[in-house]
C-alpha cells in the first residue's frame, strides 16, 4: 500500500499542474523574502507572477484552435426529396 502511494505521488509530481502550484509557492515565498529586507519593488513583482501562474492553474483548459470535434453537415431542406420528411417519420 505504501509503495502504490509513492508510485502515485511520483506521478502527481511529474504533472503540469503540480510543476505550476511549485512555481506558485517559490514565487510567494521570494516576495516574503524581498519584503523582509524592504525591497517592496521587487516583492510586488513577485507577487504579481504569483497571481498570473495562479490564474493560469486554475483557469478551464481551452480546446486548441482546429480541435473543435467535427460538425454534423445538415442536408438543406432545398434538396431533400419530397417525401423525406414522411420517410424520417417511419410512414
């Protein structure tokens, strides 16, 4: 059970998300460290990357352009034959 738990843990930090959260951390910790010896500048920056990274972890994944799932071609009502529509309901 412990090994399973170390495999799956091992797996978690090889994950995008989990590199993003890592980045996340240092970045707060290093505007702590800037506004800890008054270098407020810098902190604000820090903070600032922090916010970003954070919106970006957590924002929806978008579909890539082009990966939109296919649409259905619909036949125009001008070139269905005149009996198609009685077909479709089973008549």
């Amino acid at each position: 059970m412990e090994e399973l738990a170390r495999v799956q843990a091992g797996k978690a930090r090889r994950d995008p998300v989990y590199a993003g959260i890592t980045l996340i951390e240092s970045l707060r910790q290093e505007a702590q460290l800037l506004r800890n010896v008054d270098d407020f500048e810098g902190a604000k920056l820090y903070e600032k990357a922090a916010d970003k990274k954070e919106r970006e972890v957590l924002a929806e994944p978008q579909p890539a352009p082009g990966t939109q799932p296919p649409v259905e071609p619909r036949v125009r009502p001008e070139v269905r034959p005149p009996n198609a529509a009685s077909l479709e309901r089973g008549q």
